[in-house]
C-alpha cells in the first residue's frame, strides 16, 4: 500500500497514525502541498480532486478522503465499534469534524502557521467557529473518556488531528481541560509522538 500525503496535514497523519496502529505495511509518499505536489499531471492521473491524503491499496485501486481511507483500514478491527449506536455515534463524530471543526481550527492554523497571518488577524468567525468546536468537543468529552464509549476508535483518531495542533492556530486548549487531557489519552492510546 502506498499513502501519498504531507506531514503538515492532520488530515493525511490520522491516515498514518491508523496504519501504523494497526500494524498495516506502506509506503509513505511525502506529497508537499505548499509546492503544489498534488497538482502535477502524475499525481492528478492517480486522483483528479488533487487531494492528499490518496492511498494505493495493495490491489492498485485509489481510495481518497482521510476519513474514507480510515474507516476503509480499520474494517474489523477495534477502531469501529460493534455496537451499531455506537458506531453511527463514531460516524456522527466523524462526519461533523469535516463539517464542523477541520473548516476552522484547520484553517486558522494553516493561515497562522504555513501563511504566515498573525493570530490578531484571523477571521473573527472563524476564531468564533473554532472556539465552538473545541467547546462542543469539551462538552461531548465531560463525563467520557473517549468520544465513543471507552475505548479509542476512528471518532478519537478524526478529531485529535488538528485539536492536538490548535494551539498553533492561536487556541488555547488550557480552556479546554477535558479536551486537553483527551489529546493526551488518545495520543498514548495511538503511540503518537
């Protein structure tokens, strides 16, 4: 298997961070987007969105999308819950950190940390739509130790990406206390360094 992505990418790490946890074999691809890696006639021939991460199973089919590409990975392992609540609970987490938390916190910290845009000048409703994710993941985390009943599953692995970050963005996870000891578990839980 090969995992075309770039290590800035909280989005291409969860990819790695699944694999390695679970023991898969790849070939890491590093796709520098800010030299506009995955853009270049090659790699658009392999995916014409021109989006890492991209991975090439070991059959030679293309699969894109982080969290396409991790629930596709995990397939039957522990990462996915039995329970079927439970598992549209860890989809739900899913689906809304594409829609709900990535659009801001990962925005804020490519604006501030690869674009260089000082922290005072970031979009006031983007550092208002951060804050929110964060404060809705605090809230979902009050009284769970992971985002899906006990144990870590895809949930933690999709949201800890750019959370573990968010300080690069200007966002203080020391508002966060639930949030912030979560990071640490899942990072243990992950073997994340």
């Amino acid at each position: 298997m090969r995992i075309y992505g770039d290590s800035i990418s909280g989005n291409c790490l969860k990819v790695r961070w699944v694999a390695e946890y679970l023991g898969r074999s790849f070939d890491w691809v590093e796709t520098d987007i800010l030299k506009g890696e995955s853009r270049t006639p090659e790699f658009l021939a392999l995916n014409p969105a021109g989006q890492v991460p991209l991975v090439i199973l070991d059959d030679g089919r293309p699969l894109a999308q982080s969290n396409a590409i991790i629930l596709h990975l995990a397939e039957g392992s522990g990462l996915i819950p039995t329970d079927a609540y439970d598992r549209a609970r860890m989809l739900e987490w899913m689906f809304w950190e594409q829609y709900s938390h990535e659009p801001y916190v990962a925005v804020a910290r490519f604006q501030v940390r690869y674009a260089g845009k000082p922290v005072s000048e970031l979009e006031p409703r983007l550092v208002e739509r951060g804050k929110g994710a964060l404060q809705r993941l605090e809230d979902g985390l009050a009284l769970s130790t992971f985002l899906v009943g006990d144990a870590v599953s895809l949930a933690d692995v999709a949201l800890v990406a750019y959370t573990r970050v968010a300080h690069e963005a200007g966002f203080d996870l020391g508002d966060y206390p639930a949030v912030a000891a979560w990071v640490k578990r899942v990072e243990a839980a992950l073997k994340i360094t």
